[in-house]
C-alpha cells in the first residue's frame, strides 16, 4: 500500500539508532547528552527499552537515572551517545 500524505517534516537524527536499538537488545545503559524543548542542554544515563517511530517523530522510551522515572526522548534532540559504564 501506497501513502499519498506529504512526507513527515520529521528531522533526521543526530546519532546512530543501531547503538541504541543494540543496548536496548543488550539491556545496557547509555549515556547521552540532551537537548530539551526550551533548549537547555543535559547529560544522563539511560536505559532504553524500545523505539517508538510516528510520521512526525522518532523517539526511545527509557528509564532515565537522572529523574528515576520513566521518559520519553526525541531522538532528535540526542546530540551525543556513548555505552554507559
């Protein structure tokens, strides 16, 4: 099947989805630096559990150590990914 909808305005990522699809299967943490909607800019330790993909948006829901709860994270706003150790 075929989608005739304008193509999503979605901006590509910054870092490499295979690394954190690979600690997501490898139960790992990873740290990453973060950029929020008001711009202000964050390193943390993640654990990733899975992507989620959207016309509009790509994103992992994690288990982030800095806030212990559970978040959602755009990927686009991901500037930096390291294995966490």
């Amino acid at each position: 099947m075929h989608s005739f909808a304008p193509q999503p305005d979605r901006a590509p990522p910054q870092v490499d989805l295979a690394a954190i699809r690979e600690a997501c299967w490898q139960e790992q943490a990873i740290e990453i630096d973060y950029t929020d909607l008001n711009g202000a800019t964050s390193t943390r330790v993640i654990w990733p559990l899975g992507l989620s993909y959207s016309e509009r948006s790509l994103l992992v829901l994690a288990h982030c150590r800095l806030r212990m709860d559970f978040r959602m994270f755009h990927i686009n706003r991901i500037t930096a990914l390291r294995q966490s150790g």
